[in-house]
C-alpha cells in the first residue's frame, strides 16, 4: 500500500531509536520497530524510520448506535454516536466478539474517509457523538484525533471503547479532544493480562490517567465464569473504583456469551451478575449496571433520596427525569454529562 501524507504519524506519538528503529507510544506495548515491521497490533509500521498507521481512513465497521450500546449511561443519555473502527488490536482476548476486525491483520478496504467524511456523516444523521470503537481505537488514534479534532469545531463529543492499555503519552493527549471512555477492566489479574491477553496490566493506571485528563469514565468488566466471577476478584475491581475513580464512576456488569476460540465457558448465570452487583453496592459504587442478558431493566437511582431517575429497557429510555443535572425530587446532583 502506498503511503499517503495522513497516514504518517506526528513524531510525538513515536521516538527514533539507533540502527533505523523507531518506539511506538501509541499503547503501553511500546513496541520497537525495525524497518518494514509492524507492532503487535498489525496496523503501525517502521517506514523509513517514521512511523505510518496503516489504518488511518480506512474503515472496517460503521455504524450509527444508540449511546447506551458503547455502553455509556451518564453520557448524554438517549442520543446516538456514528461509531467507527478499523481492523487490528493490542490484545488477543480469546472471547473476543468482534474478532473477525480485531484480529484481522491483511487491509481490505481501498476506500479512504477522510476525517471531515465522518464528521459529515455525524451530522447528517443527527449524532451528537462519535465513537471509536469495535477494535481497539488507540491503535489508530492518529485518525480518531484528526476526527475528533474535526468534530469538535461543530459541536460534537468524542468517545473511546477501550480495553485500557493507551500509553501515557496517547491518554495525556485525549485531553480537551476526547470527552468520554468506556474501559474495560478485564480482571483483576496480572498474569491474566499478560499470559491470555497478550498485554500489559495497565488499564488501572490508565483509568486514572483519563480521569486526571478530564475524561467522563465508565467501566466494564465482562464477568466469564471460572475466570473472574468469584467475589474475592470482584472486590478487588469494585474497590478500585470506588477509592481510585470514585463511587460516582459507573459500573457495568456484562454477561459473557460463548465466542471466537472460548467456547468451552458456559454463558453468565445472572445469579452470578446479581451477586457482583451486591459486591459492588458493599464498596460503596453508586451506580451499577447488568447489562447484556436480553431485555432487563437498567436504573439509575438517585444516590441521595434513592428514587429512580432513569429508566431503561436494553438500549431504550423509557423515562428520564434528571433536570439540570440533580434529582428533581431532592436537588442531589447526579454525576455524569447529561447535555
């Protein structure tokens, strides 16, 4: 593939090193590159000691979701985002449900959608954000800022899907450019991370990195059974949250569904979502959500006089009666981006 200009990354999300190689600074692999190769996201490669995201326009996955999908519940609440990604990752999450992008290596798509396309489209179908998502963004963050930086001169919010493995250096620039996160806290595990992910334990730092730069945060973990569903694990990723990021963060409980190359694990019980969800009350996590087991109720209670305020069937709102950002019924103010 020809290079093209846009495809060139800025010199400050990379670092020429000796002997023609070049570090990558776009996730916490930091990968060093000898000439003509590529990290281990298949998408970011050494030409002629500059950096080139292969990726950058060419898009795999476009869609228009309802922002509940990301998910984001204390985030403009009832709107929709384009939502984008290209193919690769920084990860090899057996479970993988969107693996047919993420772990594709060979770039298919010849045509090219410029930042201001997408912008476009957001307006045109009345999307009030764009979300990069599907893969993992930080992977083409060098085209999801030149969107975001496009966006912003109409208006419009930025929200990254992330499995929270951004370098520093990628999580310092998102501020004043990307509003919100959606991170998945995967386990609580090292080793885990690092002997089935194929990563490093990052995303604990990185939550606070993305609250520190200002970022609304929310945070998914996907319970798999046998993996980390037992209450002890749960603890500790619930008190995280609630001494690291704070009790307002939202946490969203997501059932695992047999996919990709792990179909030997049996699909969540929700008893077992229920009793996260209790473990998640006992650190004292204001508002948690159970979230992919069909057509269930999601509320979000007030923290204050505890009655509910929103009210939601899957992605829908079925009532909303936050105002001004508080309680309507005890003037609490209820933490979240609500316009």
């Amino acid at each position: 593939m020809k290079t093209i200009p846009q495809q060139i990354v800025q010199e400050k999300f990379y670092r020429k090193l000796p002997g023609g190689k070049i570090k990558c600074l776009l996730c916490r692999h930091y990968c060093e590159l000898k000439e003509g190769k590529t990290g281990v996201c298949g998408v970011n490669k050494n030409e002629n000691g500059r950096l080139v995201n292969l990726v950058y326009g060419r898009v795999a996955a476009l869609h228009i979701d309802p922002i509940e999908k990301k998910p984001l519940y204390h985030f403009l609440p009832g709107t929709t985002a384009l939502s984008l990604g290209t193919i690769g990752c920084n990860m090899q999450c057996s479970f993988c449900q969107n693996w047919q992008i993420s772990q594709e290596k060979t770039i298919y798509q010849k045509d090219f959608v410029a930042p201001e396309q997408i912008v476009y489209l957001a307006l045109k179908y009345k999307s009030k954000t764009i979300a990069y998502t599907y893969n993992e963004p930080t992977i083409f963050y060098p085209y999801a800022r030149d969107i975001a930086l496009e966006a912003k001169k109409y208006g419009l919010k930025n929200i990254f899907v992330t499995n929270g493995i951004e370098s520093v250096e990628v999580v310092k620039d998102m501020a004043g450019i990307i509003d919100a996160a959606n991170v998945d806290f995967k386990a609580y595990d090292e080793q885990y991370y690092r002997r089935e992910l194929k990563a490093p334990f990052s995303v604990r730092e990185t939550l606070q990195l993305m609250k520190q730069a200002g970022l609304w945060v929310e945070v998914t973990t996907l319970i798999i059974p046998g993996i980390n569903d037992t209450t002890e694990h749960l603890e500790k990723i619930a008190g995280f949250i609630a001494n690291k990021l704070g009790t307002e963060t939202p946490w969203h409980l997501s059932a695992f569904h047999p996919d990709y190359k792990m179909l030997d694990k049996p699909v969540t019980p929700v008893t077992i979502l229920e009793k996260a969800y209790e473990t998640g009350q006992k650190a004292g996590l204001q508002f948690i959500y159970i979230g992919n087991v069909g057509l269930r109720k999601n509320i979000t209670y007030c923290p204050g006089c505890h009655k509910p305020l929103i009210e939601r069937m899957g992605y829908q709102i079925l009532q909303n009666k936050i105002t001004d950002g508080k309680c309507p019924y005890c003037q609490t103010k209820i933490s979240g981006i609500w316009n």
